[in-house]
C-alpha cells in the first residue's frame, strides 16, 4: 500500500507547527509521510521581526532553516502557483530551470497566510517599504543607515530634513513595533555622524483611528501613545495615507510631509492563491467574500475530507462563540495550537481515531513600544492582568525568547541581547538593494522629476497625467511647454555621448505616473532594435532643428511665462 | 588662516590608518582637518572574508562603520568619479539626488587599491561570481544554499551534479581561503538535505601554475595541496579557465564541467580612476604601464608635494633594494605601515617637520585552508619559521583576531566563533540576489538557450554568433533554421497572453552572446513606445501566417532533419 502523503503550504507558525507536530505522531512504521512547501528556506519567527531593524539582534539569529526544525519533513523551496483541487495536485514556479513543478498529495494543508499589497493605493507600489518578511526588515534597516550617510554629506536644508523624516503609516502592533525601534535606532547612532543634528530627526506615526493599538485595552494603549510621545514619536490620529510619492507622503488631510523613508503596514491582502481556490469562504464588510477559507472547529475545511485550512488564511470560530459571527484572531499563539490540532486530526483521519475541537481562547497579548518599555495584557484560566513599563519588557522578552523554536536560535538571540547591551550599535550598510531596473514612479501634483543640472541617467514615459518642462536662467523660470500620456521626456541627455546633464526641469502638473527606465537598458536595446533606434533618431533630429530650445514640444512652443525660481538645490557641498 | 585640508581616497586598510594615525597625531590646535572618501560606509577586514561563506563569523562581525573606527574624520560616502589634480578636487558619484559633488583638499591620499575586472574575459562578467567584498562574500554563501535547495528538488541527475558541483579559479590565497570555506560548509550541511548525497559534492580548484600558493615556500604550499585533497577539492594545475557560461565552466584544455557555481578570483586589475590620472607610474610586463603609481621611499608620488599614494594602487620600492625592481607586496601587513608613515609624512609636510622613509620588510605570511589547518611562514628580525597544522592555525586566529580593528568586532567575532564551534551550522538562504533585469549571457557552442517545454519568460536578441532553432516530437528532433546577430527569438512565448511554454529549443550553433530581455520589461515598453509595438506585432502576424510552425526563419524552412534527441529534461519531480 502506498504512503499517504500530508502535503502542507507554508512555512509560517500555523505549517511549522503542523508539521513538528506530525513528525512527533508519526509511528515507526511511519504510515505517511510530510512534505511542506514554502518560497522561502528559513521560518521567521514574526514577534522579533522588528529588532532586526535596531540591530539589537542579528539578521540569522530568529530566523530558523526549516529544514533544522523539521528534519522529517521533506521541504520544497519554492513559490505555490496554483492548487488543482481536484486532481490532488500542487504547482509550484519554475526555478533556476523555466519549468513548473507539480506536488501531489492525500491531505492537504493551507497555512499560506496574507500577503501585503498596496494595489489600490496610490504611488505605494513603488514608493513605500513594506514590514512583514525578514527582507523587508533588513531592506528597512540598510535604507534607514543609508539616509544618514546622505544626508551627513548633504547641504541642501530641505533634503536634509527629508532624508531625516521617517514615517510609518498604521497604528496596529506592527507599526508600533516598527517606528519604536526604528526611533531608538536613529536617535541613538545618529550622535556618531558629524554633519547631523539628533535633535533634526522627526519620526511620524499615522493612524486612522482615535487611537493606536484597537487591540489593546485602552488604558495600555493610552500609556504606549504617551511613552512614545515622550521618546519623540509624532502621533497623527485620525489620520491615514492618501499617497506617495519618491519624496512625500500624502496625508489624508491633504498636507504633505517630505520624507524619503515610508513605510506602510497596511492590514494584510487575501492572498491570491486562496482567492482562486473554489472553496467555501468567510463573509467579510459589506457582505462580500472576505477570501478566507470557512473551516469548523476541527479545523477542516466544509464539505472536505482531506483539506485543512488555518492561520490567516482561514476564518476559524471563536470556541463557545455560538452567535456564529465571532472568529479566532491571526495571532502566533492561536497558530501555533491550530498547526498542533490539525496534526492531531489528519492522524486521526489516517488512522480512523477521534478528532478534536480547537478550544484554545488566547493567552493575552503583549508587545514592545521601545527599548524598556512594553505593555501586556494577561488573560489565563479566566484570571486577567495588565502590566506595563520595564516588567512588561522583561516578560515580553522572557516569553518570546522561550517560544523562539530551536535552541540554537535561543542561544544565538540571547547572546545577541547580551552583547547589545554593551558594545557600540552597528551602522555598517550592506547593499542588498537590487539595482532599479524598468519601474513606475508616481508623483504628486507641484513635484519636480527631475531639475535643470541633474544628471540624466533615466528615460521617462508618461502613463498617466500632465508634466510641464521649464527652464530656468538668472533665477528666472520659463515654462516650454506640457507633456501628456504616452509621450516621452529625459532621453536629450541620455541618447548623447556620455552623461550629460538636464537641460530644462520637468514638474508634475497634476498626479503623474511614469514608466521610468534606466539609460543602459534604453542603449542596450536601441543598439539591437532598429524600430527603437530610428524613434530617437527622429526625436533628436527634431530636437536638433529646433535648435535645443525646447524640450518636448506638443504644440509650438508657447511664449516664455514666467514660473517662481527652482529651488537652490545644487550647491556643490564642501565637508568642513 | 583656514585650515589645511587633507582628504583620503579609500576605506581599506591604507585609507583607514593613515586617517587614524592622522587623528592621533593632530593636536589641540586642530591645524588640519581630515576627510575620507569610500563607496562604503564600512572597512572590510579582508583575511576573514571567508569565513562569512561558511557563517564561522557573522555577515556583521568582521566589518566595521568607518564612523566607529575614526570618530574625528569626515566620513563621505560615495563613489570617486574622478580627481582634478590641477584644481586640487575630487568628483564623486551622485547619491539619493542625481548630482555629482565636489570635495576640495590640501593633501591627498591615494588608497583606492585596484579593482576586479573580468573585461576580455569571455563570458566571466555575466557568469561568474566575484570574491573581493562583503557583497561578494554573502551573495556566494547566499548562492550556495540556493543550489543546494534547488539539488533537494532536482530530478533530473544532470542538472543535480552542476548545481552540486562548485568551481573556483585562481591558486593564490584568495582562490585557496575560498575554496576551503566552500568545502567545509557544503559538505558539513550537505547532511541536512534528505535528497541529497554528501559524495555527491565536487570542488575543483583551477590554478594556472604547477602548484597553488606561489607567494609561499614550495613545502608549506604542497601541504596545503595534500590537506585540501584529503578534505575532498580536486586541484586541476596547469589549467586555466578558458570561458563562462550559465551552465559550465570552460577550461583552458577544452574541458567543460558543469556547474551552476563558479567563483574567479583573477588578480585585481588596475582601478580606472588611477589610469585616468596624469602621473608618474610603474611598468609592468612588456614594458606598458602597470597603472601604478611611483612613489619614493617617503610614499610620496614622483614630483609632487602633496600627494601621497600607498596600497595596492601605488608602486612603493622594496626598503633596501638597490637595483629598483623590487618593490613591496600589496599585503594588508604593509599598507597599515604605509598608512601609519603617510600620516606622519604628511604631518610633517604641514609643520615642516622631518619626513620618515618607508623600512618595513614583512613579517612572514599564513593562511588557513580547511578548519583547523593552516600555514605561517614568520620571518622577524631575521628569525625565520614555518608553522603548519593546528598549530598554525590557532596562530592564524589569535594573529587575525588581535589586529581586526575595533574592540566591539573583536568580542563580536570571538562571540561567533565560540558559538559557532557548538551551535549547528546556519543555512538561512537571504534573497539579496537583485532580480535580473536586461542582461547580457553567453553561451558556447551546443548549449542550449531554452528547452521546448520550458516557461518563456525573457526574450533573446542575438549579440555575435548563431544559433540554431530545434523542435522534438515522440523524440525525433527537426531544425527548424538559423538565427544570426542581430535576429531576436523566444518572442512567442511572450507576447500571448498568460505565461506560455516555448514550443521549440534553441542552442548555440559557435559560441553565442545574447541580450536576454525580462518578460516584464519587454511588454511594459511595447505597451508604451508604438514603434517597440508594431516590431512585436509584425512578427506574431508572420509568425501566424506561417502557421506557428517554425519560430523564425531567416529562410524558407529547411527540410526537416534528424538531430539528437533532447534530453528527458522535464520529468516532474515528486518528493519521496
């Protein structure tokens, strides 16, 4: 007889957990055997995320290779395409060889949780960081060192103060953990660089709601606004993000702040792979499926045998909740028990055994809001606490140093902590950031592409809205003319020999999206692509006949108006 | 009077004490200012690089801020574009802003050391990784494990025994500390992949010598050649890598070896800043420049007052030889006593003060090659030993670990290698590798580009060379024509919607160079430039007419004939 194969998607709490829990129940005559796919080759253990940007603990020390955690488990390193339900099948994508993989199995396993996605939102795409995988934390971390190098070296008072605003966008744990490290780490390395004043840096915080924390009860939710308030945090209630640009965030009322370091915590997406599965879901706002798969409390999915579904991606019953409208939160905790409970099942499914009922009701909740500083809420056996202040940050640590999985990873995080303590932060800025290749930019109206003396290092195309180009001598500013949708602008100093500067500004008359593309990657492809070549040999031999007054002409160049002076931005900065 | 100002070109071990002896040396009056300029805003210790392949230290441990190490120096962060010797300033790169900056000096240092160019090399800069920077270090760790996850999912045998087979070119310390590294990490966490057998790692080492090491006495270099075979690397003398292409490397003999990781360590090549500059410099082989810059005695550069050359980019005359053809070694010993008697000189130069000539003749040389196995080669006040072993070894650290500079890395690194001689071995695999955009490969003759069946997710447009378009059906292959520079395929897979297969293989009929165009990029200027538009849409209008049965001719389709069937490459891999 064939072994039955558990095939479990997802490498977070709800499938680690799943698994450790099989491969502790599997037999010696191990009567079935588990595979668990996940994109990537490590588990991040999520409550600790947020250190990784403060550096008090190293990028490896809690993160775990799955394959330490789960040695009985055969683990696929790959990104999950598609679920073939019916045929029992999984494919995955391609890796370094084109080709799509398939996986079968006998029950299955979603624990694939949310993703962050900012479609819909205006300019986050590609213009704010995101906070939810370990990439990100250390992208967030680089970004952040590089920032102060700029602005060490920078004369320009309003890049400055841009480079040293920091804004994160929503007030759920998240952001909190988030903007509270990054504070401790900015104002504190920020007295090693001798061109920057600490007192220079801002840090903002934006939450829609009242107040931060709706999780919370509101007393601790109150002492963590008021904590961080006195740790220099701006709190902006009431208050959400409307847009962004490479320069600014848009606020909801309308003013702009000029910062080049967004970050967005925006509640997870659906994700995608369950918005296609043909499984019963969740009912969200506004009556519309919320795109979590609907499970009972032994945690399988309606109407199936076989399948599983747990963690964020499943709408679970909260145990005792019998108005059928209260459902279990997307916590750790609450993962963990649900990985272990569905271990049990699908057990009991092979072997014909009884099968539980999830029951778990939470434990409380605790979270950091700066260094020595953190707020717990305690809910065991029907007793309830609250505890804040410097008690709360040692629980805080002592309990999620305890639940970190592997003891190496227990050894490496405290030894962290311990040497953190004493030696020097460390500012060292790898460069892990890809270099930008083809990508859309999106600014907001007023906001200059790029200035008069700049180089010219990238192509422009106009997706959507109006560009204005002006040109600018003895402080006086001409407007040349406007740009629209599908005209292209920037490719005067590009398509010359070497690199040269911009002749003429170009500003955003109202919200503009481009198609932004490198100079090599123009060059390289119209040395190869005639069609390509002989388009800007056309623009430039226009341009040659009208004698490079202008820069983009949609009509005859209309009579010089005269436009406020472009900023003093190019003074040439001399370290003393 | 306005301060003198003296400015260091380059973070390595010259720049960084010639800044710190600079700081040392300058007095309360504060006569002079001091100013260094690096691309990164770190100093690299480069005799443990290595050991960030094999995680024995931490990404961070051996590193350290330049802002830490030399508090009373302007730390700029940018690259060196150019240097005006005639109005005393240096041009750098621009930084968030797309404007080049201006630093002015007194005195300069010249520190830049050279650079790894794999120019002339066929295939070397688009296929081979690099082993000189952190970057460096992490993405060839962070690769490894990649080839490792993908052999764990691999069915088919041949691409298995490439991604499990490793090879580094070049016998000197770098190649060998490389090489090493690579062995004992691979082979130690070999054991952790259920699909994968440790006997089937393979190293090879390629030196173009008759033996590794030549820097070294003959006896300790053929020790470590015995130890590095015992420990598993084959060591191929006398052979040279001739090419590069994604799936092989290409040696001198003809030979190819399959292998999905392959690391040069060819010796740096002159920095482009020092060849532009109009200064007395060093010959070298055939009596052309060797782009090095003369000094005397006093590091000073041949005719001038103020600048002041030391490291790998300067030519310094060996203390004590008459005949002016010796000149010292480019090793990390010398340019700290190179940096330390530049700063002196130079403070001599402001106060007026008596300059020192440069006496220092080397301390010997060890390296390690394989834990617990190195050699040392000490030559002190004429007093000369070798040492090898284990001995050697915990020479080789408690040397290393007493000249790392920094208190805070040296805790750190002792930390590390405390923890790391219990706790398991990491293999969290980081996604820092930048997503490929446009992209130039190279192919030689019989390789294929893409198999029939493959995703089509990029489009070729042919560089130099030729090659040829094949179809399979019930294992009969046909060639369908020819494709020479200039012609573009793998168009069809991508221009339809949704993600296609390719309907036909295309392989490299001489040695082929491509520009390999992403997917994305293609469609996102097809849909904006009309003319990029209309190039796709007339050959999909061919390609329809002709029925979709040939990709692209350049002829009328050749009757079809017999070729070597195509490997069974496409088998799905099921986990057992």
């Amino acid at each position: 007889m064939a072994k039955k194969r558990v095939l479990i998607l997802g490498g977070g709490f709800g499938g680690v957990y799943t698994a450790k829990t099989l491969e502790k129940l599997r037999s010696d005559r191990d009567e079935f055997e588990i595979a668990l796919i996940n994109k990537d080759n490590y588990f991040v253990y999520q409550p600790m995320l947020a250190e990784i940007i403060s550096g008090h603990v190293g990028v490896f020390d809690t993160v775990s290779p799955l394959r330490s955690l789960l040695r009985k488990t055969d683990i696929v390193v790959r990104e999950v395409e598609s679920i073939d339900l019916k045929n029992k099948k999984v494919i995955t994508s391609p890796g370094f060889k084109p080709v799509r993989s398939e996986y079968s199995y006998d029950y299955l396993v979603l624990a694939v949780g949310n993703v962050t996605d900012f479609r819909g939102l205006t300019g986050l795409t590609q213009h704010a960081l995101r906070f939810k995988y370990l990439s990100d934390a250390l992208t967030l971390r680089n970004h952040t060192i590089r920032t102060l190098e700029e602005a060490a070296v920078e004369s320009n008072p309003k890049l400055k103060e841009a480079l040293l605003t920091f804004v994160v966008a929503g007030g759920g744990w998240s952001g909190v953990e988030c903007i509270a490290e990054l504070n401790d780490f900015v104002r504190h390395v920020a007295r090693k660089y001798r061109n920057i004043d600490p007192k220079m840096v801002r840090m903002v915080l934006l939450q829609s709601d009242t107040r931060i924390l709706r999780e919370m009860e509101e007393t601790l939710a109150l002492t963590a606004q008021e904590v961080m308030q006195k740790n220099g945090i701006e709190i902006r209630l009431e208050t959400r993000l409307a847009a962004a640009t490479g320069d600014e965030a848009v606020l909801s009322n309308g003013e702009r702040i000029p910062t080049k370091t967004l970050v967005s915590t925006v509640p997870g997406n659906p994700n995608p792979i369950i918005e296609a599965l043909d499984l019963p879901k969740g009912i969200g706002r506004g009556g519309k499926s919320n795109h979590r798969i609907k499970v009972n409390l032994e945690l399988q999915v309606e109407g199936s045998d076989h399948i599983w579904a747990i963690g964020d991606c499943a709408q679970i019953p909260e145990p005792g909740d019998t108005t059928g409208t209260k459902f279990c939160p997307p916590t750790a905790q609450h993962a963990v028990r649900e990985g272990e409970l569905t271990a049990h099942n699908i057990v009991a499914a092979i072997r014909g055994g009884q099968k539980k009922q999830f029951g778990f009701k939470g434990l409380g909740q605790m979270g950091v809001f700066g260094h020595h500083s953190a707020v717990a809420q305690m809910n065991m056996g029907g007793f309830k606490m609250n505890v804040k202040g410097y008690l709360a940050w040692l629980m805080w640590r002592a309990v999620y140093l305890m639940k970190l999985p592997g003891w190496d990873r227990q050894v490496r995080t405290m030894t962290a902590w311990v040497t953190a303590s004493f030696l020097p932060t460390d500012t060292v800025q790898l460069n892990v950031q890809p270099q930008a290749g083809i990508v859309q930019e999106h600014y907001e109206q007023g906001q200059y592409v790029f200035n008069q003396g700049d180089l010219g290092d990238r192509l422009f195309i106009i997706i959507k809205g109006k560009a204005e180009v002006i040109t600018t001598e003895n402080r006086i500013s001409k407007k040349l003319g406007e740009l629209a949708a599908g005209q292209f602008f920037g490719e005067m100093a590009m398509l010359r020999e070497g690199m040269s500067t911009r002749m003429a500004a170009v500003r955003a008359v109202e919200p503009l999206d481009v198609l932004s593309v490198p100079r090599q990657d123009i060059t390289a492809l119209a040395e190869y692509i005639p069609a390509l070549r002989e388009t800007f040999q056309d623009v430039i031999r226009r341009r040659d006949a009208e004698n490079l007054q202008t820069l983009h002409p949609v009509a005859p160049a209309p009579a010089p108006m005269p436009v406020r002076a472009v900023d003093e931005e190019d003074t040439i900065y001399i370290p003393r």
